[in-house]
C-alpha cells in the first residue's frame, strides 16, 4: 500500500472509531448519521482488499517455489520448461498458472512412476540372471 493510502485508510479508520464512539450524537436519518454508517463498510472492503492481495502474494510466492523445483526436477529434459510463471500477475493468470502445472506436474509424475517401474523391472532381471549364474 502507498503512503497516501495508507493514510487515507488510517483516516477511515480514525472516522469508523470515531462514529461508533460518539453514535449518540449522529441520528441514523441526519447526512452524518447516514455517512458515518457508510463508514465501517468502506473500511470493510479496504481491509478484505488488502487481505487478499497479501494471501495472493503469498500464494504467488508459493508458485515461484513449486515453478523453481519442478525446473530442477525437469532440467535435464530437452526444450522449454513447463513449468514457467506469467509474465503478468493477476488473478486468471495464476490460476490458469497452477492449474497448468497440477496438470504437467501430474503428467511429470506418470512419466517418472513409469520409468521407476522399468528400472525396477530391469534391476529384478538382473538380480533373476546373477543368482541363477
């Protein structure tokens, strides 16, 4: 948040304490009554904005740690990393992001459990072939 909106919110919220301290002097039908009750809403939806900006930092933030580990894990793959974050932030971007890699990610998984099942397969063969020997 810039400075000037967080003064601005600091404001808002000096008012909303304000009317709720001194509600007796303001009827709900007079001008202030009516806007001091539009007060604690307006710092409602500010606080619920910035509580969501910062989960979606946080959760983008989460994004960058899965996007860096699944470039280590597919590194040595030829061609271009799946596993890219978007140039833009906002929210469709990120979630069409995550949903894309649950998608590769899963794909990823599939891939490397059936290459396990053949190594495994291969070392069983050749464990069969050296006790018979």
């Amino acid at each position: 948040m810039a400075r000037q909106q967080r003064f601005k919110y600091e404001m808002f919220v000096q008012v909303r304490d304000f009317g709720a301290a001194q509600a007796a002097l303001f009827p709900e039908l007079s001008k202030g009554g009516q806007a001091l009750a539009r007060v604690p809403l307006t710092v409602a939806v500010i606080d619920e904005h910035m509580k969501n900006h910062v989960l979606g930092g946080a959760d983008f933030e989460y994004l960058k740690t899965i996007a860096k580990a699944a470039r280590r894990v597919t590194r040595p793959e030829p061609g271009v990393s799946p596993f890219r974050l978007p140039r833009h932030r906002s929210l469709s971007a990120e979630l069409a992001t995550a949903r894309a890699f649950s998608e590769e990610a899963a794909t990823q998984r599939a891939k490397r459990i059936d290459l396990f099942a053949t190594a495994v397969q291969l070392a069983a063969q050749a464990w069969a072939k050296a006790v018979r020997s």
